[in-house]
C-alpha cells in the first residue's frame, strides 16, 4: 500500500533525498559529480564515472522501478562523462555494447534501462548512430545479484550469456574489428561484467573497456 502512495508523491519530492520541491534538488545534484577513474585494471580495464552512493541508489531504484523516466536524461549524462573519457582514449571508433537485461524485467518495467542510458549518453559523446549494438544476450535467467551471496555471483552469471559473432565486414568494411565499450549501470562484484566479457571474447570481440555508471564494490576509493 504504501509504495504506490509513495510512487504518487515521488513527482513532488526530491527522489534522491525526499526534499520537497519537483525534480532534483540542488543538494542532490551537488553530491553527485562524476569522477572517472579506473577501479579495476584488467584486462579489460573497468572504468567508473560514480561512487555507488547516497543519493545515486534512491535515483537508480526511482528510474528503473518507480516510473521516473525523467531521471533517465541525468543519469546518462553522469554516464556521458565516463563514455566520452573511454572514446577519447580508445583513438579509434568504438562499438558501446549495453550490458542485456532480463527479459522478465524489461517487462516488468516496460524499458531496457541499461540500453537507453547507453544510447542516450552515446547521443550525448556525438557518436554516430549505430554505435551501439546489442551484441549480448542472456541464454538463461539467473537470480537477482543482490539475492545471492558474494561467492555465488560468480557462478550464478556462469555461461549465462552470448554474443553475436563478429562480423568483419560490418558496420564499415575495411576498418579493421572495431573494439568493442562494454557497459553497465552498476557493478557490485563484476560478476556480470566478468560474463559479458567472457561471451564476448569467445564471439571474436575485443574488448576495450568495461564502462560503469557506478561503482559499489570500492567506497574506499571514492572518499
Ligand atoms: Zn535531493
């Protein structure tokens, strides 16, 4: 009873922090401003754009699962940041790869989130269209991460993924294989990431970079 009520009053409260007042709050905004850094060295290398932090989680879960779209344009313009660090280093022209959601979830929320953040921020970087392709899919459902134990996750995302093969002669012929942008919104444990990487490589992809919005697994190096 009390989430639809609460879903009700999000369009007139802050959804970072509650504050009254529409849209984002100054507050809000101030305490999330994106840093990119590499949090994990690889390869591939992972890069973060965030901190998975106050009041980023109350942002994602009102994006994906309390119907606030609108959030959509300020969360891939924090990824915006990231992306356009990840192009300008790679030199070359890349493929972004959203990481796939569940296709019970897509559903569920009616969006693949994690596909429009990447193709809006992309849109954001000036990149061509079609540089994002969804190249993954998922073979077979696996549990929520956050239902599952730390040591499990790797093996509950095991096998769980597959990638179309490469192809050469596509999208410009003659340009060599294009590396390919990995991205996620979150990572936890890399699990998932881990996977896509996995699927990817054995469909004749190289990957470049893995791209998060967030990172939760190293607050530490965030303070
Ligand atoms: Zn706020």
């Amino acid at each position: 009873m009390l989430e639809p009520l609460a879903d009700l009053l999000l369009g007139a409260c802050c959804p970072g922090c509650g504050r009254p007042g529409g849209g984002l709050c100054p507050h809000c905004l101030e305490a999330v401003r994106p840093r990119p850094r590499v949090i994990v060295d690889g390869p591939p290398p992972v890069l973060a754009c965030l901190p998975y932090r106050d009041p980023l989680p109350a942002l994602v879960t009102a994006y994906k699962d309390r119907g606030a779209g609108w959030l959509g344009d300020q969360l891939a313009a924090w990824l915006a940041v990231g992306l356009a660090a990840a192009v300008a280093a790679a030199q070359t022209p890349v493929t972004l790869v959203p990481m796939p959601s569940d296709r019970a979830a897509v559903r569920r929320r009616g969006a693949d989130h994690c596909a429009d953040l990447v193709t809006a921020a992309s849109g954001l970087c000036g990149l061509p269209r079609g540089s994002v392709q969804q190249l993954l899919r998922r073979t077979r459902r696996v549990r929520d991460q956050i239902q599952v134990g730390h040591e499990e996750r790797a093996a509950n995302q095991a096998g769980s993924m597959r990638a179309d093969p490469y192809s050469p002669g596509s999208p410009d012929p003659g340009s060599g294989q294009r590396p390919v942008v990995l991205i996620d919104d979150i990572r936890t444990t890399g699990a998932s990431l881990d996977e896509g990487v996995r699927a990817l490589e054995a469909a004749g992809h190289r990957i470049l970079v893995c791209l998060v919005l967030a990172d939760a697994e190293h607050p530490a190096r965030w303070a």
